[in-house]
C-alpha cells in the first residue's frame, strides 16, 4: 500500500491572496520601473522595537552566555514572571481575576489559534465572521471539519456568519446550532468592532447552547472609544465559555520576534459523548505540554518589558503613530466620497468600492492609477467581495503621499 496523505489538504484553495498580490505587484513593477509604488497591504509592523524590549532582550541574551545564569528548557507554559505580569496589567485593571495556570504563553497567536482546533471534536460544527483571518477557517480544514468549498467560495459544512456594512459589521447569531465560533475584535480585516451589548449577545447564545467563543484580540491595544470591551473577560459570564488570544505582535512590533499568549479560564467546559461536562483548560495544557517546548527565556524577558513604564510608554507612541495614520487613510477616502468603515479602533481601514467595481477592479485601478497596493476584501471570505483593506502600518510620509495620489484620481 502507498503511503496515504491527508487528503484534507486537497480541499484548501490553493491561490493564497497575497501570493496573487505579490504577482501582480511584481508584473506591474516589471512593466513600470520607475513607478513609486507604495504598499498599504501588509498586515505587519514597520516600526521596530520599543527601546525598554531591546535593553531587556540583550540582557537575558548575555545570561544565557554565563553558567550561573544559563536557562535550559522553562515551563512549557511559560513563565511566571511574564504570566504574572499578563494578569497584572492586561487584565486586573478592567476587574478580571485570572490564575498563572489558566494563561499560555507561546510563539504566536497564529499557532495558537490554529492549534485550538485539536482539543475539540471534529463532528463540532464551526462558525466564522465572514470576511474572516483565513487561519481559523484552513486550520478546521486541514482537520476535516469543512467538507469541500462550494460554488459560492464557501465551505460545505462550516456556518459563514456575514459582516457587511448592511449589518454595522456585527455578526447576527447563526440560524443553525453551532457548537465552535471564531470571532475577532477589533476586527481583522474590516477594522471594526463589537461594542459590550453585542458582545453580550455572542456570550449569552454561548452560555445557553453550550457553545465555545474563541475570541482573538491580537488588536486590543487600538482600541481608542470608550465602551469597546479589550477582553472578553469583561462579559459576565464570558469565563464559562470563551478562551482569548493575545499577541505581542501587533502592540509591541514583536512579528518577528514572536510571543503570545492564551487565556482558557477553569470554569470552560466541553462536553463527552456521555454529556458529561468535561474541562477545557486540562487539555490544552496537555496539548502544550506534549507539542511545545516552550518560548525562549530572552524572548519572554523581552515581553516582560513591554509591561514596564518604559515600555508602555514606547509602545503608546507607536500605536498613536499608526493611528494617525489611519485618520488621515480614513479622512483622505471620506473626502473623496467613499465608503469607510474601521480606522478607529483599529490600524484596518475597510473601504466600499466604488459603484460598478469590485474588489480586484479596485486593486487594480489603485495600483495602476496610483501606485498604491492594498487587499481586494474578497480575499478574505465571500462577503469581503465590493470591500478594499487599507492598513496604516507604514510611515506618515508614504501614507499622506499615497492619499493625495488617490484623492487626485476621478472615483
Ligand atoms: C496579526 C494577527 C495575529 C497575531 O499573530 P501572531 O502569530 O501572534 O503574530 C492574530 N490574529 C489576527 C487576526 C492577526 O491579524
């Protein structure tokens, strides 16, 4: 017999959206030379590390050089001096009390949001926003939840939740039961967000259909108005049926320096096929344990630092910076008469295209009008289709040069 694959894999759409981006860039660049393209596709920082990060990351490099201080494999969950930090800053001050053994600390909120998956099982009928951060949706695929991808680009057995500007960017609860929902916000990509009542609402329809959230918050620290939940934790009730993921990435620039963390409280329950009521949190650590060594010591001394009042204070400038960014993305396109949504709470600006034009319609007439590169919104799910993402992670020179190139073209 030969040996067999995961025939899951052949379900996967194969052109990966930024793969076709980059290719078109590239043609155009070939066929342009001179052309002063500038890139506000990227969902990565620019800016580099907070100054307070660095000192602490050389630091723990050089203790790793001398016996005394050497540091071998640490707790595969992390350790304690960052978890407490984490409970003590990011989640204290808004009246949520964690235990060091119900936070994660890995390398990513990438892996850790695909990996969650593996704890549960695979008759669960998954939900996602749509647009969605294709993570959640090829993680479930890989695993055999989906079935194959219809005519329509959606998924046979997975419940597409729509968020378009018809609905205010907030998910309606499903119809059908659902045992597994991913939501993000702030939202990647449409840069909007839930407010507490709408978060409310997901936490309820979880608690009463013993359902799970799975809550990504990698953009929590953009959130600049007043009555947006940071966590989920601040739901009443949230604890019994969400698990939250935090990055380092997109608040501390660490996307190549990689840590995260993962918040599964003890009162999370999953059920047997018995219908006994079974605890989440035992099992990811068995999962961790088992697959993940953990993240490297100078990495993790690294994240403490961004928890000091150095570090606080460098990462407040880089977000402000972004954020002004993104006013002025917003301001440029509302004065041309688009469309906007996001750019508030968010470093995503979320763009209608204009009448007659969908998403790659607009990619490409930016891109040969005006040199500018953004994400055709049906990259990211169906509903993303007639939606165009801008990011504001770039500098305020070529953000106010990329606005006065559009503003001038005929939309
Ligand atoms: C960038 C991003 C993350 C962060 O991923 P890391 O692996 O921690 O870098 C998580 N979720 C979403 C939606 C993101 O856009």
């Amino acid at each position: 017999m030969p040996v067999k694959i995961n025939e899951n894999y052949l379900l996967l759409k194969s052109s990966y959206i930024f793969a076709e981006i980059n290719q078109k860039v590239n043609k155009f660049q070939e066929e342009n030379p001179d052309a002063p393209i500038i890139r506000m596709g990227i969902g990565d920082v620019t800016r580099p590390l907070p100054q307070a990060v660095i000192k602490e990351f050389h630091k723990a490099v050089d203790e790793m050089g001398q016996s005394e201080t050497f540091m071998g494999y640490g707790p595969e969950q992390g350790y304690s001096f960052l978890i407490k930090d984490i409970i003590e800053n990011d989640f204290r001050p808004r009246g949520i009390e964690l235990s060091e053994d119900e936070v994660f600390v890995s390398d990513g909120a990438k892996c850790d949001t695909g990996n969650i998956q593996e704890i549960f099982g695979l008759d669960n009928v998954v939900a996602v926003t749509d647009p969605v951060y294709p993570v959640y949706v090829e993680t479930n695929v890989m695993a055999g939840r989906t079935g194959p991808m219809g005519e329509d680009g959606r998924y046979e057995k997975l419940v597409y939740l729509p968020c378009t500007a018809e609905n205010d960017f907030v998910p309606e609860l499903p119809s059908e039961p659902v045992d597994l929902i991913y939501l993000c916000f702030p939202n990647n990509p449409t840069g909007t967000t839930l407010n507490k009542d709408q978060m409310a609402t997901w936490v309820n329809y979880a608690r009463k259909n013993k359902a799970i959230i799975l809550f990504d918050a990698a953009y929590e620290s953009y959130i600049t108005e007043e009555d947006i939940p940071h966590s989920i934790y601040e739901i009443e009730g949230a604890k019994e049926v969400a698990i939250e993921f935090r990055s380092f990435s997109k608040n501390a620039g660490f996307t190549g320096t990689r840590c995260a963390y993962t918040v599964v409280p003890k009162e999370l329950m999953g059920y047997d096929e018995e219908g006994n009521a079974q605890a989440i949190n035992p099992l990811w650590n068995r999962r961790q344990t088992t697959k993940f060594n953990g993240v490297s010591y100078p990495i993790q001394k690294a994240a403490q630092a961004v928890y000091s009042d150095e570090g606080q204070k460098e990462i407040a400038e880089s977000i402000s910076y972004y954020m002004k960014n993104a006013a002025i993305i917003r301001e440029s396109l509302i004065e041309i008469g688009l469309n906007v949504y996001g750019g508030i709470n968010s470093p995503y600006i979320w763009v209608k295209t204009p009448e007659g034009m969908d998403s790659w319609g607009f990619f490409d007439l930016l891109l040969t009008e005006a040199n500018v590169v953004g994400t055709p919104g049906v990259g990211f799910g169906p509903s993303g289709e007639g939606y165009f993402r801008i990011t504001a992670f770039n500098t305020l020179e070529n953000t106010k040069e990329a606005m006065d190139r559009i503003s001038k073209l005929s939309i």
